[in-house]
C-alpha cells in the first residue's frame, strides 16, 4: 500500500501537469491594428467626354408602317384572319377546277397553281404556276381549269415581289390550302 500511495504522489503532479516544463508560456501581444482598412477603396476620376454624339439625321419610326386590308364597301368578303404564316384564300370547286379568291395586300402580282396529290412513280411534275395580276380591287381570284374531277388537290399561292419591312422581313407571301378536289 505504501508503494502504490508513493507512486501516487509521483504521478499525480504529472498527471495534473501534463509533459510541460516548468515555465508557464507567457501571453502573446494582441494583433496591432494597421492604419490602412483591409479593403482599399480608391475612388474612380471620370475622363472627361469630348462631347455627346448627336444624331443629325430623321429618326426611324417607333413603330413599322401597317397596311390593313381595304374596309371600301367594294369588299363584300371579310378575310379571316391568319396571324402571320399564310395568305388566306377561299377555294370553291367548278367542274373541272376552283375558283380561289385572296386578298389583294401582298403584291402587285401572285402565281398560283393545283398541285395533285397523288403517287407518283418517278421524279415529280414541275407545276404549272399560272400568273395573276393584283388588279385594283380588294379581293384577287382567278380560276384554275382543266383539273381531273374528284382527284385531290392543294392549291398553293405565292406572291413574289411583297414588300421588305426596314429589317429586312418579308409580309405574307405564300399561301396553302387543305386537300381539296374538283367536281
């Protein structure tokens, strides 16, 4: 018992103390604080403008021009309207044909042409684009003959020469209609 109270006493002071020397550390001197922030902020000197650009010429338009189609009392048909894809026609079958009618704000002239729609063994036929003039009249229409009665058809429409708008976009210029046929 005496053995186990003197190692006791040996190991206790160093149990307490841990592996250090006899010294105490001494404290260490707080961080000083520099005189410059840590963040360094200059302010900006503006160069001087040798004067604001002016513009001299007409400015554009805020809005592109818009042409509606004609609201006269010769225009007994009001067009449907289409958004912005195709050219709207109405197709009534004749014997042997159709009669389609559009209306006149997309050119001066139009082509059109029945493209049938059938197998074709073989390179396709080119179609047969007939020209129509716009006239001065509200509604085009023009009649397409010599059709075969009951074979389905789709009439397509172009108008070349339609106008370019300031960026360079086209206004309608084609139209398509569904199958249609001839009686």
């Amino acid at each position: 018992m005496r053995f186990v109270l003197a190692a006791a006493a040996f190991v206790l002071p160093l149990a307490l103390t841990g592996c250090r020397s006899g010294t105490t550390p001494a404290a260490t001197p707080s961080v000083t604080a520099t005189q410059t922030p840590w963040v360094i902020y200059n302010s900006g000197n503006p160069t001087p403008s040798r004067g604001a650009a002016r513009f001299t010429g007409t400015p554009p338009p805020a809005l592109p021009s818009v042409s509606y189609l004609s609201t006269s009392s010769a225009c007994t048909m009001a067009w449907p309207e289409t958004g912005l894809v195709l050219i709207p026609m109405v197709i009534t079958p004749v014997a042997g044909g159709f009669k389609v009618e559009w209306p006149s704000a997309y050119g001066s002239y139009y082509r059109i042409t029945a493209v049938r729609q059938g197998l074709v063994k073989g390179p396709q036929p080119e179609p047969s684009w007939t020209t129509v003039p716009a006239g001065a009249g509200c509604t085009v229409s023009t009649t397409l003959t010599g059709l075969t009665s009951g074979a389905p058809y789709i009439i397509w429409l172009d108008a070349p020469d339609t106008p370019r708008a300031r960026d360079g976009g086209r206004s309608l210029y084609s139209g398509k209609s569904g199958v249609v046929k001839p009686l």
